[in-house]
C-alpha cells in the first residue's frame, strides 16, 4: 500500500516581515541594536526551494564579523538578484520570517572534557550559565568525554533538569579520547531545514587538553568540523590551541584558567541567543513563468565586508509557476491554490484546519470563529495560530461556517464545516484473484463478483500498489468530496484495462462511466489512450459523489491510479480530504 502523508504546517507562504529600528544614518549606515555598531554582516546559506505557486525560500543566517547573530535586519536591507535582476521587495511581496514565526528549535550540545586534571567546578559553573539562560525554542544536550564519549542528558529545555546532571558530574579517566570523541559527536547529528520545520545545532566544546589516545586524527574531525556551528573553549596551558582554533567556526575561545568558564559560557549564551535571532526565512513572489533552474544571489545592502560570506548564491527550480491571487485560503496545499470551501469534521472526533495568506507583507496573525460553538468547538494549536483544531460536537450532517482573518494583512476567507460518518483520506480496495484475461469483462463476468472478494484494502489515495501479482482483478470504490464548487475532470491510468465510473450523487445506480484505459499504460502514464480523461464535469461542494474504478491484470506488470482537476486543483491523483471510504453493502 502507498501511503502519502498530509501536511499540516503550510507556512511558508504567510508573509511575515520583522521590523526593527534604525538609526539616523539611513538604511546603507550602521545599526546600532543592543549598543553593537554593526556595519559589516556575514551569510550562512542554508535552503533554498522553489514551491508552487510561485514563492522562492531562502534560509539563511546573518552574522557579524564575530559570528554573533545580527538579528535586525529587514527587506530594505537585504537583497536578492534573480537571474541578474534584482527584486523589487514590494512588487515580490518579500517578507522575512524569524524563528518565533515558525515552527524552529535550536538545539546546543554542550561537550565538557572531563578527564583527569580538569578544572571540574570550572566546568559545572560554565555549564549552568549556559542552561539557566536558555531561550524559547532552545533545548541542551549534555556530553563529557575523557577516555570516552558520554551522553549525559539527551535534549532537554528544563533547567532543573540539567542542573541537577552538571551538579552530578564528575571527574573521568585519566585518558582524553579528545579526537575520538568530537569525531563521533559532531556526526551524530544533522541539521533540519524544510518549509515545516528547523532544526540547527550549536556545539560548545570545553577542554584543558589534548588527545592522547588516536582514535581519530585532526584532519578527520577538522574536516567534519568545519560544516558544523561551534564555540571552542580552551582554558589552561596544556590545552591543543591549534583544534581549538580549527573546530572554533564561529569563535574560538582562549582562556587562562577554568575561573574563567562561567563568565565566558554566559557570553557564549548570549552568542548563541542572538545565533537563533539571526535566522532569517525570506519569502518572495517570483515573476518566473518558465520551467528550469533559475540562480538566486543574496546579499545584504551597505555592507562593508566584502570578503568570504559576504553574500552567497544557489539555484531553485521554477517549474509550473503560474499567477496567485492575494489573500487567505483555507487547507491550501501546493497545487490546490484555492483551498476547500467545505471542511470535514468526522463525528466526535477532532480535524486540524490550516490557514495560508498569499502576498502578504506582514507576518500573519489568525484570528478563527465559527458561528455555531454548539456544533464546532475550535482549540488553538501551541504551534501557533495558522492552525486549528476544530472538534465535532453536533451530529452527523451538521453544518457550521468556520471564518479565519489574518488580521496583520486584512484577509478574510470562510468555509462550510460539515459533521460527517464518512471516514474521510480513504477509498476500499477489492481484489479478486485466479482470473485469466486482460478485459474488465473478464472480472464483472466472474462468478465470485462482485460480493466475494479474495481480499479488500484501505488505501490512502486512489492507487493500488503496483507490480504486486498476475492474473487478478480489483475494484476501487469510495466518494469524492470537491473541495470547491467547478467543473472537475478526471484521468485514469492502469496496465492492463480499467473502467473509471462517477455517480451523479452517493448512489452507485446512478454511476456512469467517464473515461477507460483500453489496453494498458505505465504508472500514472496519463496520456496514451485519448480514452483516459473524462470531459469536463460540474461539482458541488459539500456534496459527495460515488466513484468506482475497475481493473483487470493479466500477465506482466501491473498498476491502477487515478488523478485530477478543477478549480485551483492542477492535475493530482485522488487523496486526503478529496476521498472517502465506501460505506455501503
């Protein structure tokens, strides 16, 4: 069975903009934030993504020439040349998200050498500055390595918790696996960027010393350092200056004595905190409407570094761009530009409601109702409010108007919530084995059809696996929900013959077949037969429509699926809240 999971977290086309002050020299001047003159800036590329319909993402983090995180910055400072023009912020509706717009976690690994001769108090007291300070979206994971690697305390965002480990801790081996054990540490993890989630780590290494065990060597871990973010603490004058000043990406750190960890660990805190302010999301409306690669070069105005990191470049695809209204849908999802009009809410249960702006120039701020609380309850998400819960409370049938507002940028957009028995995201699957033969007829002909089945399946989209068997038939069977009122059309594809029929309501009498494939196709191969798509056929949202599909495999490979259009919907194979489970005998 193929399974295709739903997204709830479409955030990236929400415009967001963060707004800071500036001071009297204009945009091209220094900026002073926190007391800091910042004039020189540097970029850490991390993603960049076309998506449908037509938005670049580009994630990114900006320092200053200390590599702490320069968090001020807005779209009249930073610009972007596609293609060798440059974009036009207003015109593009570009807009930045931070961390506190999304859905980001920022996790530190702190790696204390505790090997015999270390500074112990030291180390706890550098530790705590770092855990009692932590921010929002920030967790800690605790290491101390001496002849070994030791996780301490996996990722944890409670204080108490670390405190208490870093009071427990004590003295190592005399042996320092230092190599060994950053090696193994700096591999264990990996960063996260997609248009759901962020994840970036922090690395604060603290030794007095140097490895003696050769485990690994230093070209080794220098190389797997040097794609990773790290504080390098050295104290002391046994310490290898010389790894500090390799593995130290974003500082390296030299002290005198271990006295010294606590007062510099809580700079590095701050470091750290002012890391995750400097991650900036820029979002734009490109002009686009070719397929291909199209290069993508950032950089940030009047900046006076012009040396490594100073501005980057990547590339993203443009394919199927086209032309999106303004404004805010309902359950949108790439290739679906204008959202459901109806929502479904399965009687006594509870669905998840995503809300979406296109071209905004503000960070969005929903606001959701619904004008019958006895019959739809709705529950904020903690991840913010572009989501909601929405909780049957009527019965089926039931009918209330669900309204969201983005408030930031003046969108309104409504939908119909209906209570529904249907078990919406899936149609049955009915297989029949031991049948010879290639046409349809050679099942419906079949004695064991159509009430005896050798097996049924539920699947998740309208499409069987394929290459499973020969010399079998199925029937796929459910309902249709049009998430809009328009003229739909569908395609079928299957190897060997199929049938694709569509009711005029929920009754399977009144089914008629629109469209077949007379011989056989590849998977999803939509296009060979003229016999494959439909005509053009008016829906209604909030109705439900029986579909059936048949198929008959021979010998060879084998496949059924079926796919696609209407308003705002480009051509996509049947699934999620489009479908439900057939409920009849």
């Amino acid at each position: 069975m193929k399974t295709k999971g739903m997204i709830f977290l479409v955030l990236l086309v929400a415009g967001s903009l963060f707004f800071c002050s500036k001071d009297d020299d204009g945009p091209t001047g220094p900026i002073k934030p926190s007391g800091r003159d910042v004039s020189s800036f540097k970029l850490y590329r991390h993603y960049v993504e076309g998506q449908l319909p037509t938005f670049v993402n580009i994630m990114f983090q900006i320092t200053d020439l200390e590599g702490i995180g320069v968090e001020f910055l807005d779209v009249d400072r930073i610009q972007v040349v596609e293609n060798e023009k440059l974009i036009d912020a207003a015109a593009s509706a570009m807009h930045v998200r931070k961390k506190d717009d999304l859905f980001y976690e920022l996790k530190t690994v702190l790696v204390l050498d505790n090997s015999e001769g270390c500074d112990l108090a030291g180390l706890k007291a550098g530790a705590k500055s770092i855990v009692n300070n932590m921010f929002n979206k920030q967790s800690v994971a605790l290491y101390t390595m001496s002849d070994k690697l030791d996780l301490v305390q996996d990722f944890s965002s409670n204080p108490t918790a670390l405190v208490n480990k870093i009071d427990a801790l004590s003295t190592g081996a005399a042996a320092n696996n230092l190599y060994g054990s950053l090696f193994k540490v700096f591999n264990e993890y990996q960063e996260t960027y997609s248009l759901t989630k962020v994840v970036q780590y922090i690395y604060v290494v603290i030794t007095d010393g140097k490895d003696d065990v050769g485990e690994k060597s230093f070209s080794q871990v220098f190389k797997t350092a040097e794609i990773k973010y790290i504080h390098a603490v050295g104290y002391g004058t046994g310490v290898d200056s010389e790894l500090m000043e390799a593995i130290g990406t974003l500082k390296n750190h030299v002290l005198g004595s271990g006295s010294e960890l606590g007062a510099e660990c809580a700079e590095i805190q701050n470091a750290i905190d002012y890391w995750a302010q400097g991650f900036y999301w820029l979002v734009y409306a490109s002009s686009i409407r070719e397929n291909g690669f199209q290069e993508a070069i950032v950089s940030i105005k009047g900046n006076q570094y012009l040396g490594d990191g100073s501005t980057f470049s990547d590339y993203y695809s443009s394919d199927n761009f086209h032309d999106i209204e303004g404004g805010a849908v309902i359950n949108w999802k790439s290739g679906v530009d204008n959202g459901a009009e109806v929502v479904y809410v399965l009687l006594n249960d509870t669905t998840i409601v995503t809300a979406t702006s296109f071209m905004g120039t503000k960070a969005p701020s929903y606001v959701w109702s619904v004008d019958k609380p006895d019959l739809v309850k709705l529950i904020p998400d903690p991840l913010g409010t572009s989501l909601i819960h929405a909780v049957a409370l009527g019965n089926s049938g039931d009918e209330a108007t669900l309204t969201v507002t983005d408030v930031a940028n003046n969108f309104t957009k409504s939908a119909t919530i209906i209570i529904t028995d249907f078990r919406m995201g899936l149609v049955l699957e009915e297989l029949w084995e031991n049948i010879t033969g290639t046409a349809v007829s050679s099942l419906t002909s079949n004695s064991r059809f159509p009430n005896n089945p050798d097996e049924t399946f539920e699947l998740t989209s309208f499409e069987i696996p394929t290459d499973r068997a020969d010399n079998y038939g199925v029937r796929v069977r459910g309902y249709v929900h049009p998430p809009v009122t328009g003229d739909y059309r569908f395609w079928i594809a299957s190897d060997d013959a199929s049938q694709l029929w569509l009711s005029t309501d929920s009754n399977p009498d009144n089914a008629e077949q629109i469209c077949l494939v007379a011989t056989w196709t590849n998977s999803q191969e939509w296009g060979k037969e003229t016999g494959q798509r439909s005509a053009w056929i008016s829906l209604v949202a909030g109705k439900h429509y029986y579909i059936e599909a048949l198929m008959k495999e021979g010998t060879g490979g084998d496949n059924l699926a079926v796919a696609w259009e209407g308003p705002g919907i480009t051509r996509t194979v049947l699934e999620g809240d489009w479908i439900s489970l057939y409920m009849g005998n």
